[in-house]
C-alpha cells in the first residue's frame, strides 16, 4: 500500500490508485474544496514535497486548472490526482 505522508510528519497507508483529496480528509486533514471535487475551484491543491513520480499524470481536467492558476510543476490538483506509490505532500495551511 501507497503511504501519504505529511508535512508534520503523520501519514495514511492507501490503496494503490486512491483518490489524494479523499485519502488527505480521510486522514482528518483539512483540504479546501468549493466544488465538491468536480476539479472546477483548485482550492484543494498541495505541493507535492517527495513522490510527484508517484502520482498519476495530470488529466485534461487538472492541467487546465493547473494552468489556468499558474500553479508550479510540484503542485498537484487533489481531487484529481490518484496515488500510485509514497508521497510526501503539503500545504500551506498545515
């Protein structure tokens, strides 16, 4: 099983192929969300810290909204993003 770990150094142990936003508010994390994680806000994005290799690729969904914010290349969409293999993310607000 994939781990997500996060910044403050608590992490969850996921499925290979599990959705990042609903494994990080499984874990009792706070992750903004407007859009019922449609992949329309980009509120839920986190820096990937370790691991973006491990994450599935950008869809057409969340490069246009990785685009359309200008969000770097180690900034990934949560609800968009499905985990593959050990990740390390964080946000600015944890």
């Amino acid at each position: 099983m994939p781990r997500i770990t996060f910044s403050d150094g608590t992490f969850i142990d996921v499925p290979r192929g599990a959705n990042l936003m609903s494994a990080i508010i499984r874990a009792g994390k706070p992750i903004g969300n407007s859009c019922s994680a449609i992949g329309i806000c980009a509120k839920c994005f986190v820096t990937v810290v370790e691991g973006n290799e491990n994450l599935s690729k950008p869809n057409p969904i969340e490069r246009k909204l990785l685009e359309r914010e200008k969000l770097s290349t180690n900034t990934r969409i949560s609800c968009q993003a499905k985990v593959l293999g050990p990740v390390k993310v964080t946000t600015s607000y944890w």
